[in-house]
C-alpha cells in the first residue's frame, strides 16, 4: 500500500520534476541534457551487452565506485558496463574516468515509477545491476527483483540517524532492503542497523573509497599548485556547503596565528563557484579563480589571500597542494564529506562536530592521529594554526593520514567476492 501511494505521488509530482531540471539548469546547463533518459528513453544508446550495472548518483559515489568498476571490467571480460547516474556532475566524472572505455556506457536513471524502470530493465537488460552507498528508490528495487534482475547495495551505509527514520516505516523498510539480494555495508555497525531493520542478506566488505588511486598526473599538478603559493602554507577547505562559506570566511579573516596562510576553498557544487567567490571578495579578501591560473607555466605564481577550487576532478590536485584541509558538510549538520581521498594524499584533516555520514571513518582517523575534530569555525582556525605552526606535528599527522588510508584497503577484492556466485 505505501509503494502504491508513493507511485501515485510520483504521477502527481513528475510535471514539477521536469520543471525543476529546467529551473536548475539556469545555473548548471547539463541537467536540461538527455531529459529522455530520465523517462526511460535510451533510443540513442546501444543496447548490445550482456550488461553488468552499476548505479553512481552523483560525483562521489561515481569516485567510490571506480576500483570496483576497474575490478568487474577485469573479471567480466564479456561483460559490458552501464553506469547511470542522476546528476549532470555524477555523469562528468564518469566520462573523465570512462569516457575513452568503449566497454563502459553512460545514461541517467530513469525517474522511480514502475513503467519507467521496466522500460530501462527490458532495453538493457542488465545481468546484475550494483546500488552504490544510500540510493535506495522503492519501485526500482521492487520491479528490478520481479523483473529476475540480482541486484545488490555496495558500499551501503546507514547513519543512526538514518536508521531512526528508516525504522518508523517497521515491516515495509525490511520488506524494501529484503528486495536486494544482498547488502554489503562498510562497517559492523552499518551491518548491525540494517539487521535491525530486518535484513536478511548482509554483508560486512568495507568503504571502497579506501581503494581508490589518486591519479600521479593529479597528484604531480599540485605540487606545482604548491610551488606557485610561493613558499606559503596552505589550508584547504573542501567539498564545502552552502552556509559554511560565511562561518570560514570570517574566521578566516580572524586568523588566530602568527602568520596566515593562503586558503584554498573548493565548493563541493559547480553551481555555486561564481556565489562563493563574490562572498569572497565582498569579504575583503583577493581572489584568484583556479580557471585562470596556469599552473603549468613554470613561473606561475599566487599571491592572492584566497583561491577558488572552480573546476571538476581536480581533489587529488588540491590536497597535493594543501599542507591541512578541513572537509566540508560537517560545520553544520550535513554529515560531512569524505575524508579518505585526504588522507590518501598524506594530508593531515580537520572534521566539524557533523559527521553522521562517514561516522566510522572519522573515528578512525581520529584515532589513526590523521584528523582532528574542532567544533566550530573558530576551533578550525585555531587548530590548523596550531599543527601549521608545529612542524614536528604536521609531520607526524602526514605519515599518519598514509598509514590510516593504506591500513584500511581491501574492500574491492571483498566485494567482488561477494558478488562473484551471482556474476558468475
């Protein structure tokens, strides 16, 4: 009964869906882009498999999911692979991965009502299909099982907060996970709450953004990112949300220590680029945008008190160039972003007090001695200011972040494991 009246709102709210892509494509042009592929139209795709798919909502879990996807390639040698998405960004980062993978298509989801997804279903076809971390939509699990089609949750999460919401739904919650053919989640206790909810098929494979590569080419970019500060330090702040720009940048301009660094601020929303640098500079601070900066020529250099990280892909390069980052969504109560890729570059991590949505991997950081938790914006400043102004510190916290995101690799060649009795 609750799937039947959640199908009939979808009837009701499809018009107000298509309109808001119109709306949201003033600012970001590329979800006015493939509007078929939303209503189950792939007229323009090949259709030739058999097909593996794997389901990436957005930019970080298409991140996430790229040791998984470079591991099914190599093992499902017949197979193609869709990947699908549901945001223009989520589909860009797939095509800078992918893009020259003729093995690998892309296309949107379509949106979650029954015609829709049997549409999808039957022009593709899938073998299996894999749900990356929390993107869960009713009808797509419920007609994906009757339609015979395995399909897994990878990497799945699920915060206590999560949980309590979840759980109010009681019988029907565990009716929808129970649709999966397994869950695979990433720590004990993600496990422990989706048996509460009454899951069956669980599986503990761990947080596959451990194994993702950061790129060398990335990673060489940002040491001549680093050189162009001019022998400055640097404080990232990555991945931030809408509200936390006003609380950094007037912390920044409060800078409690002995000399202020140069502050690299990455917005996690392409949309919001241009808004963020205009805070910025009505703040009082100069900017310099990363898309006007060469960094390549060798005498490129920075002199501005802020640089705006406006450009998609380019994280490793960013926190090569940092000497501690602070990561965004946890001063305010988002759940924060995630810190591995960090950590992976050997940079130390400052977390706000919000960190629900990576609990476990803040808490080992936290106790690995790579991260720090502070509790508001002030607390960030004044504790990047204390490990800036102690090298012995920012040192040990360095080799610290490497030794955390090399202890805790493994959770590819888990879950493939998992998978292989059904893709086989």
């Amino acid at each position: 009964m609750l799937r039947l009246v959640y199908s009939l709102l979808w009837l009701l709210i499809l018009p107000l869906a298509l309109l808001r892509l119109v709306w949201r494509s003033r600012k970001e042009h590329g979800y006015i882009e493939h509007v078929g592929e939303r209503l189950g139209r792939y007229g323009g795709l090949s259709a030739q498999g058999p097909w593996l798919w794997v389901h990436a909502v957005s930019v970080g879990e298409t991140r996430a999911a790229q040791p998984l996807i470079d591991a099914i390639l190599a093992a499902y040698p017949r197979h193609r692979l869709l990947l699908t998405h549901m945001t223009p960004t989520g589909r860009q980062t797939g095509e800078q991965l992918y893009g020259d993978n003729p093995r690998v298509q892309q296309c949107y989801l379509p949106y979650d009502m029954p015609p829709l997804v049997r549409r999808f279903l039957a022009y593709f076809r899938p073998d299996a299909g894999l749900i990356m971390e929390t993107e869960v939509w009713p009808n797509l699990v419920h007609v994906t099982r009757r339609e015979g089609v395995p399909l897994f949750l990878v990497n799945a999460r699920l915060s206590p907060r999560s949980y309590r919401r979840t759980a109010r739904f009681g019988s029907a919650a565990a009716a929808l996970y129970n649709d999966f053919t397994m869950v695979l989640a990433q720590t004990a206790g993600d496990a422990e709450r989706y048996r509460a909810l009454g899951v069956k098929s669980v599986q503990i494979t761990g947080n596959l953004k451990f194994d993702m590569q950061l790129p060398e080419a990335g990673l060489a970019r940002g040491q001549r990112l680093r050189r162009a500060f001019g022998g400055r330090q640097v404080l990232a702040a990555a991945s931030t949300r809408e509200g936390e720009e006003p609380l950094i940048l007037e912390a920044f301009a409060r800078w409690p220590g002995a000399r202020r660094p140069a502050l690299l601020l990455v917005p996690r929303h392409p949309q919001r680029f241009d808004e963020v640098a205009a805070m910025a500079a009505r703040a009082g601070f100069s900017v310099q945008r990363r898309s006007a900066l060469d960094i390549d020529r060798g005498d490129a250099r920075i002199d501005a008190d802020i640089v705006l990280g406006d450009s998609m892909g380019e994280m490793a390069m960013y926190y090569a160039a940092s000497d501690i980052a602070y990561i965004g969504g946890s001063l305010i109560p988002l759940g924060g972003q995630n810190l591995i890729e960090a950590c992976a570059a050997g940079t130390p991590v400052l977390m706000g007090p919000h960190t629900f949505n990576f609990a476990q991997a803040t808490e080992d950081a936290i106790a690995a001695g790579a991260c720090e938790r502070v509790a508001d914006a002030d607390a960030l400043m004044a504790a990047a200011a204390a490990v800036l102004d102690d090298l012995p510190r920012l040192t040990q916290m360095r080799a610290n972040a490497l030794t955390f995101a090399g202890l805790h690799r493994g959770a590819t060649a888990r879950t493939l494991s998992a998978l292989a009795p059904v893709l086989r």
